[in-house]
C-alpha cells in the first residue's frame, strides 16, 4: 500500500485527484494511517507517465538512492 500510495500523482493545490483509481489509492492510504512518506526512506519520484486509455495504465519510475 505505501508504494500505491507514493506512486499516486500529487494532488497539486488541494485539488481532487483526477482518476477515481488514483482517489481510491490516496483514500486508502488516508484510511490505513499510510503516508507517502512511510516505508522506503529516501524515495524520489523520478518519472510519470500519466494515464492514458490507450495504454490502460499509469505508471510511476523512483528510485532510493543507490
């Protein structure tokens, strides 16, 4: 859950995620007491490919240091 969590795009200015998926990762999390910042220390994100229906899915690249 903490990886689905930190992979799930930034909510930018307090704005709704736009993916109902995205929203239900985000809404578990928040029910589990999981924070993007548990787990992994030192993960960043380094790439994102969006949704798109024709790929069918959204993924996000990081990494922890070495």
């Amino acid at each position: 859950m903490c990886i689905s969590h930190r992979a799930t795009p930034g909510q930018g200015s307090g704005g709704a995620l736009a993916h109902p998926t995205d929203r239900a990762v985000a809404a578990g999390g928040q029910e589990a007491g999981i924070t993007v910042e548990d787990g992994l220390s030192g993960w960043e994100r380094e790439d994102e490919l969006p949704f798109e229906p024709s790929r069918g899915l959204h993924a996000t690249l990081g990494g922890a240091g070495d």
